[in-house]
C-alpha cells in the first residue's frame, strides 16, 4: 500500500467566513433554506422539526406535503410522475411565488420519509403498470432532490423528460464561487437530504454539523482502484481524479493516504474526506464484508462513493449487490452523495475540485454541486447543506483598502485576529510580499514574542500601514502562519491589503448643472487639489468635448497648468447656450508622463469629469438698451508669477480692449491697447521681468464709439522672485 502524507504549506481564504469567539461555532443563515416535510411521514416531521428548531429555519420557509411513498414497493419510496408535478411542483412553486421565495432560497433540503426517486415516462406523465416501470427503469426514473431543483427556472423543461440524452448541465460546476440562486444564470436550487438508517443517525450529523473540526486537521482517504486504469476503459478518470485530489491536498498541508495498489483501505483513524470505488472496487470484498471501510470520521468529514445506486435506499434490511452510503453514514461520516439508480461516472461528485472547495471555507452543498456536472437526474447528497469546517482563525475583514491615500504620507490600522477553532494554535511572523518597497507592511505589535501560543477564544493584533511612494494603486497580501495540533504542515490565513495613491485629488467629478437662456451664461468650476508634499502636477493639455456651448476661462488646449505641492487650482468654464437642450461636455486632460498611468483623456481613474448645462428661453426678449452684455476678466496664469503671465478675458462684442496694469502706487507699468477685437474668449501674455516683487493690479477696459471706458475690470496679480 502506497501512503503519501503531506507537509506543505496551505492557503486559506476567509472571505466567506464570519468572525466569531470561544469554543462554540457559529452557523451560517438558514433564511435561504427551504425545508420539505412530507406531513404522511413521523420520520419526515420528526427529522423535519428538529432541523428547523436546530437551525431556526423560518415557518414560511417550511413546505408540507403528503404524499404516500409506498406505491411502488418494487422500487421504495417513488411517486410518479403525475404525482409529482400535480401535487409538489406545480403547487410549491406557486407557494414560493406567493411568499416571495423564488429568488431568497438557495437551497430545498428533504428529510427521510419524502419522496426519493420520481418515474418520468416518455409522455412526461404515468406509467401505468409496475413492468412498464421496471422494463423502462434506464431511462424512466430521477432522483426526487433533482426534480426539485430545477423548478422556478429556465431549465425546468428539463424535470420530468426521460433522462437519456436529456440532462441538464450545471452552470455551476467548476466555478469556485458562492452559489446564487438566479431563473436565468443559477436556474435551479442546490438539494440536499436528510436521510439515513435511523432518525437517531440524522440527527447526529445535524448536531455534527454544529460543532465541525478545525480545517486543517484529519485525514483524507482516497482509495484507487488499479484494475479500473485500463486504456480507453472509461473508468480511468475515476482514479485520475483521486490523483489530482492527493495532488492538490498535499500542496495545501493536508495529511493524504492515496492508495494506487489493490488493497481496499480500512480502519483508518480521524478521517475529513473520503473517496472510493467502493463495491465497484474489485479487491474491496478481499478486506471487508459490502465494501464497509470500518474508518471513524471527524466532525464535518464529507465522501463520495463511484457507486452506480449508493443512494437507492436508506432503510434496513435493504439487500445489498451493491454497497450503501447509508453504511458511510452508519459509521459516522457527516455528509456524502450518492445515486438513487444507475448513473455515469461523469456524473459523480470530482474529488479534485470537492475537496479544495470545502477547504476553502465553501459550505457542503456547494462544495458537491460545484464538483457535480449535471443537474437534474439521480443524485442525492447527503447531509446539513450550510456545514463548513471551522476555521482556524478569522478576522472581521478579509481585506484592509486605505483608500486614497497622500504619497509619502503614512496611513496606519489594526487588524484583530481571533482564535476560533476551539484548540491552541501556533502562530509565526507575520509576512507580506510587499517588502522590498515598503508601502505596505503589516507586523505583529512588540508585546507579541515569536512564536506565539494563541489560546481559543483569545485575539491578537496586527499593525497593517500604507506609505505610498508610487503612484498607483498597490495591492498586498498579509500572510500569517501558524499551525494547528496534529498537523504538522505550516498553514497561512491571508488578508488583502490595498491602497491607492495619486497626486491629484479632485474635488468636483461633476459639477452641478449649470442652466442659462440662450443668448446668456453661466459659469462653473472644475476644482483640482494636489494631494501631495513634493510633486508638480502638470497638464500639459486641457481641452473640453464642446467648445461651442462650453468654454474653459484663462487656458488655450495647448496650454500647461501647473498645480505645485498642496495646492487647490480652480478651472472655470463657461457655458453659453445656443439651443434650448441639455448638454454634456466631458474635461480632456493629459498629464505629465510620471503619473500619466493615473490620469486618463476625458477622465481621472476611470471617472468622468463631466460638465451639465441646460438652454432655456429668455424669460422676454430685452431692448438694445436693456442688454446687459457678457464681460469677464479671469485670474491672471499663473499667479503669483516671476514676471511672465498671461491675462484671459471674454468680451461680448466686436470692440476696442485695453490691457493695463499698475503698481500699489496707481502708477502705470504696463499698457496695451487694439483697434477692435472679436466678441469672444481672448488672452494676452504680459511681461513685466523689469518690475520688481510685490502687488500689482490689472485692468481691461472695453469702449464703443462714444462709449469708451464703460466696461471695466481690475484684478490683482503678485511677481515674487
């Protein structure tokens, strides 16, 4: 016998998992579980009350039948067809109508005493002798829980037609994720059932369920079956999936007995997770009576059997030929799935992705639809569909984003980790990857002494802090190793960490809207803030997406704007509307190339800046006289300035413009004057390298024939050097 056990290091997501204390664990919401009871079972409503106390599942989530199961003894428990859609489908489905059930569960969970096996004829309806039924049994029967899951969705055709070439692919296998009931894209409900020898037997791996292992500790046994490797066989895959399962579990630190010779493995100890070829193993009866592993399982420990009817009957006394998971369940294995007449391989649970599912913090019921290819034909799993092994530790965040952060300027928080899997863990130096560059760290605090013993129950504290250098958004992962007892492999539980870093903050993404009569304006500001202590931003192009209707006061598209360390640039813009309509105009803007990355033409991180505006008709039409026409002098760019400036200014109509500037004193230091200009937006550059530092103040001044002097504007400018 071949026995690989593993000492690696294992990653563990906790994305999933809720944050909890002491000794006792805590279980999921059961808000989205849908609990059948069939009312002419005492196993059914016996089983059926003390799941929905246990789990505080709410009343209206609870569904009754009666049905009688006993129609067809030949085959146990099975209704046909005509039953089941006249008096389950069609009247469960207007009930989770009504009670607004369709779209809140996730998950139908049966009990013993229900239904377990549904005929489905070639009409779709009865059957009507009890020959037809067994001359018919290939293609004429389905599981009840795989009925049951594609009501209420887009793949409900696919309930009660004959099951040859007429299966329903699961949209869910293979995806890792967390299950999502949806009629179009999940179209079906994952099931599980409550069934087992004994009442007392399920009730047990309810209670089980309640108080899962630590992940990390057990064994997992996955148990080849050599003779089944022969080329083009078909049944070779079975092995190679335990194979890639070992694979995968060893490089996660789980201890691992894959067994690739003829024995048929036994009486082994503290077992998390089963597969075997069970009876269809052709060495199985050489070591042991109808397949029966003899092992003792831990507390959440889950299987699967490659057996074409593990699943046919839960009752005792039940002949054999093939093995019975009910005997899995006997010996104490929390959950498993088996198949209430004969399948294909193809659609047995795949050891290689249940496995590293469930040790990824996913509960039962997804873990087994999401290695399952098929919905809808002859499964049933076994067990509490929410049970989860417990994790080692866990914290109230699986992820610490700073946010927006200043460059060279440290952000800090704690991070609380808690010990929740009821025994001491061992825990090393934290590390993350992000070392070298140090703008993210994470450590333990100095009162902790390496390595440190963290009791059940107890926290420790982690200091994680963000000091950008760069400008980009940078991503981390905290990994903290500690071990667990019985396992000797290093275990890690990672936290995100995230921040992002930019020189710009922009205080206005969108500006209110602006609205104006034709003919008349507004005027708006873009408002940018440079969050940094040492950088110069630069635009070295600005532009706007409509320069008819919208302007931008004071820059050209050519122009540069400099925005220095700390500094809040308002840019105006001005909105003149030729047409009573809404519009939309979009910022351009280009950056200097160090953080060109962060700032991208027509928006800044992905978020437009965006300029509304509104045309409405002039309230009434005004005199010659009465027109007030539209003047405006802008701050001189830049201000202050070493000498060299430049001055923007819009003028309603064609006239002269006179440029002027003076001193403190009132004297004139600087004098321009045209013939006439064009109604519009203008600038001019202005040098004064010859005055010296201090206040200086400048004017236009816009005349008319006879009129000169009327309109008039002074700012003020500062030359420091």
């Amino acid at each position: 016998m071949k026995i690989v056990y593993s000492f690696f290091s294992l990653l563990i997501g906790i994305g999933c998992l809720s944050p909890h204390r002491g000794n006792t664990q805590v279980t999921s919401s059961y808000s989205d579980v849908l609990l059948i009871v069939n009312d002419s079972s005492r196993n059914s409503v016996q089983i059926a009350d003390f799941f929905a106390q246990r789990r505080s599942i709410p009343q209206k989530n609870i569904y009754h039948i009666q049905i009688d199961t006993s129609l067809f003894p030949q085959l146990g428990e099975t209704i046909d067809s005509a039953t089941f859609k006249q008096k389950i489908w069609l009247p469960l489905e207007n009930y989770m109508r009504v009670n607004n059930l369709v779209d809140s569960i996730n998950y139908i969970v049966t009990t013993k005493g229900c239904p377990l096996r549904v005929t489905t004829s070639n009409d779709g309806d009865y059957i009507d002798t009890i020959q037809d039924i067994i001359e018919n049994v290939f293609s004429g029967l389905s599981s009840f829980n795989d009925c049951l899951a594609l009501i209420n969705g887009s793949d409900s055709i696919y309930v009660l037609t004959p099951k040859i070439g007429n299966f329903a692919m699961s949209r869910y296998y293979g995806t890792m994720t967390a299950f999502q009931h949806d009629q179009v894209s999940m179209p079906f409900y994952l099931t599980t059932r409550l069934d087992g020898y004994t009442v007392a037997q399920i009730e047990s791996y309810i209670m089980k369920a309640d108080s899962t292992v630590v992940n990390g500790t057990g064994l997992f046994v996955l148990d080849e079956d050599p003779s089944k490797n022969y080329p083009n066989s078909g049944y070779e895959i079975g092995n190679e999936w335990m194979s890639a399962a070992a694979d995968s579990l060893q490089a996660g630190g789980y201890n691992v007995l894959l067994n690739t010779d003829t024995v048929y493995v036994t009486k082994q100890q503290n077992v998390i997770g089963y597969t075997s070829w069970g009876s269809n193993d052709n060495y199985a009866h050489d070591f042991t009576t109808n397949a029966i592993p003899g092992n003792t399982y831990l507390n959440g420990s889950i299987g699967e059997t490659y057996v074409s009817t593990g699943g046919r009957s839960f009752n005792v006394g039940t002949e054999y030929g093939q093995s019975l998971i009910a005997d899995w369940i006997a010996e104490g294995i929390s959950a498993i799935k088996g198949y209430t007449d004969e399948p294909y391989l193809t659609v047995m649970a795949e050891p290689d992705l249940l496995f590293p599912m469930y040790m990824s913090g996913f509960n039962m019921a997804e873990s087994y639809w999401n290695a399952s290819p098929l919905i809808g034909w002859r499964q049933v799993v076994i067990g509490d569909p929410k049970m989860t092994l417990r994790p080692a530790l866990t914290t109230k965040t699986a992820a610490v984003d700073f946010g927006i952060c200043q460059r060279y300027v440290m952000r800090d928080t704690q991070i609380i980790i808690y010990n929740t899997s009821g025994v001491p863990l061992t825990i090393m130096q934290p590390t993350n990857s992000d070392a070298p560059s140090n703008e993210l760290t994470a450590t333990l605090n100095p009162e902790y002494k390496i390595p440190l013993t963290l009791s059940p129950g107890d926290s420790l504290v982690i200091s994680a802090i963000c000091t950008p250098a760069s400008i980009a958004t940078i991503q981390d992962e905290l990994n903290i190793p500690f071990t667990v007892p019985g396992n000797t492999s290093t275990f890690n539980m990672q936290i995100g960490l995230s921040c992002t870093s930019s020189l710009l903050k922009f205080i206005t993404r969108q500006l209110p809207s602006l609205t104006a009569s034709v003919g008349d304006s507004a005027e708006g500001y873009f408002i940018f803030q440079n969050t940094t202590s040492k950088d110069t931003l630069i635009f070295t192009k600005v532009g706007i997406s409509d320069s008819i209707d919208f302007h931008l006061l004071g820059v050209t598209p050519s122009d540069s704007i400099f925005i220095y360390p700390g500094q809040t640039y308002k840019l105006p813009v001005f909105f003149m509307p030729h047409d009573t309509i809404a519009y939309n105009a979009h910022l351009g803007l280009v950056t200097n190339t160090s953080v060109g990355d962060m700032l991208k033409y027509f928006g800044i991180n992905g978020y437009s800046l965006i300029v509304k505006g509104t045309g409405t008709l002039p309230s009434s039409i005004p005199s010659d006289a009465a027109l007030q026409p539209v003047f405006m002098l802008e701050q001189n760019y830049p201000n202050p300035c070493a000498g060299e400036t430049e001055i923007a200014y819009t003028i309603p109509d064609n006239m002269p413009v006179t440029v002027s500037v003076t001193d403190a004193l009132g004297r004139l230091v600087y004098t321009h004057s045209n013939g006439g200009e064009y109604a519009g937006i203008h600038s001019q550059d202005i040098n004064l390298l010859d005055m010296p530092s201090g206040q200086y103040f400048y004017s236009i001044q816009l005349g008319r024939s006879g009129q000169s002097g009327q309109y008039m504007q002074t700012k003020i400018l500062d030359i420091i050097r």
